[in-house]
C-alpha cells in the first residue's frame, strides 16, 4: 500500500476508476472517508495517493483493505474477470460489496448469489449522475437488496449522492429501473438529436433547440409523472391528446423528413408504432395507450 490517511476514519475500497469510480472515490475523499483504490491500469491510481488515499499494489489486497467495497468498472462481466483471480475469491467472505457497474437485472440477481456464495453481502445500485454530480445534491442512486445491510452502510454512501433510493429486496430491482430510465433516455437522445438534425436543416441552431426543450422541461416532467399514472392504473380514457392526434401529427413528421431529404429513421418507426395502435383500436385513448401495442411485441 502506497498514501497516508487518518487510520480513525470509515475505510472503503473503490475498484475502478474510469469517470465515475474515479469520481466516486474524490466524493470519499472530501468528506474524510479512508479510501484505498485499485485499478487494472494502475496508472489511474496513483494521482489519488496524492490526495490521500491508498493505493493497493493487488486487487486480493484492495479486498482486504476495507469491509466495504465499492465497485464501479465497465459492467458485471468485467467485474467477473476482476473477481476471478488468485486468492480473489477466498478474500471476499465477510466483505460488503457495492455493485455500481452498468448491468442487467439477472446479472444483479446472479451477483447477488454468486456474493453470497463467497461468503459476503452484496448490494446492487445504479448512477443517474454525471460524474461531475458525484457528491452532490444533484446526483440519484438507486440500489436494492438486503435491508440490514443498506440500512448499515446508508450513511456510507450518502457520500456520494443528494438522493438515494431504495428499492427494496429483490437484488434485481435497481438494475430494472435503471433499464427503464435507459430506454426513455434513449428516445429522448434520439428524438433531440432528430429535432438537431431540422435544424440544422432549416437554417436553425441546435443550441436554440436545447434552450427551448430547457424552458419547457417541467411541462415535461409533468407529462413524464402523468404517463407513469395512465399506465399504472390503466386509465387511458378522457385523454387531452389521442393516440389518433400523435400518430397524425407523426405521419406529418415522417413527410417533412421524406420532403427534406434527411433521415426518416426516427419518425419512420414512431409513425408506423402510432399507427398500430390507431388499427388496434386504441385511436381515441391517451398516447400512453401504445404500451399496449408494446406489451404484445415478441
């Protein structure tokens, strides 16, 4: 071990320090955790020693330093690899692991067993943060599992975020939700990324379209709240905008692309979506209605 730090201080051990571990192991730092760090490339490391922390010369040894273990690599494959060397294992057993890496809700739940096989307790969390937020009020994190143990380490990693959800038990949960965050963001990056594409074929600035979906954001919000209530208790009637009304103004959005000369990818599979629905019958409900056309995909 390389670094100095006060020995009276709460130890934790981050592995992984891409963007945000090593954005999550800064936050433990500032607020006086006594961090040790360890990274494939060990080169990423050695800055922290710097700012007080230990740098572990294996990752057997990272495991031993700290009951709590923070990790925060590519995905659960990687952390797989990480785990699967040496005395590796064998240094787990009594160990709290935090799984912040990017996965599926199976790999969390199979983590989850695979942990406990080894002898340690594991939770299972998810970063909607950039990692300049790390720390902040303005950072969420989501975790799920054992209660006794989220509610033993809650403190801990407050550290590294303004908002911490618990999602309960079930290992799987947070990987869930993130997953269904991940595929709104995608449509919206999409989508922008489309309106971008208008504008800039229309003799428009992009930077004005941020600004403009900026100003209207809690409209947004709010739709985004509302739409989660449609669906949860399946009250798609009485609707201030039909599936009819979007999936006309859609087949306009498909026309301008073709008129234009630029891609009809987006409009192209949103239309023809919207229009399932209208076939279905569900024309006259709320646009949320097209959740039933998805529950039938497959």
């Amino acid at each position: 071990m390389t670094g100095t730090t006060n020995n009276l201080s709460p130890k934790v051990t981050v592995i992984g320090l891409g963007s945000m571990g090593a954005a999550l192991a800064r936050s433990f730092l500032t607020k006086g955790f006594q961090v040790t760090v360890w990274n494939r490339d060990q080169s990423k490391a050695i800055h922290f020693t710097e700012k007080g922390a230990l740098l572990a010369s294996s990752i057997t040894a990272a495991i031993e330093a700290s009951p709590l273990l923070v990790i925060c690599v590519s995905d659960y494959k990687a952390t797989k690899k990480i785990f699967g060397t040496g005395g590796t294992v064998a240094a787990l057993r009594g160990r709290i692991l935090v799984q912040l890496s990017t996965g599926t809700p199976k790999e969390a739940r199979d983590f989850d067993t695979w942990a406990h096989q080894q002898g340690a307790n594991c939770l299972n969390g998810d970063i909607l943060a950039w990692p300049k937020q790390i720390g902040s009020d303005e950072a969420t994190i989501t975790i799920s599992g054992a209660t006794d143990i989220f509610k033993q380490q809650e403190s801990t990693l407050r550290a590294l975020a303004g908002t911490f959800t618990y999602l309960g038990e079930e290992p799987g949960a947070s990987a869930a939700l993130f997953s269904a965050v991940l595929a709104y963001l995608a449509g919206n990056w999409i989508g922008f990324c489309h309106g971008a594409l208008i504008c800039e074929n229309e003799g428009l600035r992009a930077d004005e379209l941020g600004l403009l979906i900026q100003s209207i954001s809690p409209i947004l919000g709010a739709e985004s709240k509302h739409m989660g209530e449609v669906i949860q208790h399946n009250r798609f009637n009485d609707p201030e905008s039909t599936v009819k009304t979007t999936g006309d103004d859609l087949q306009l959005l498909l026309q301008h692309a073709e008129e234009a000369g630029i891609s009809n990818e987006l409009p192209k599979f949103a239309a023809n979506l919207f229009k399932r629905a209208i076939d279905a019958g569900y024309g006259k409900e709320e646009h949320a209605a097209i959740i039933k056309i998805l529950r039938k995909a497959g």
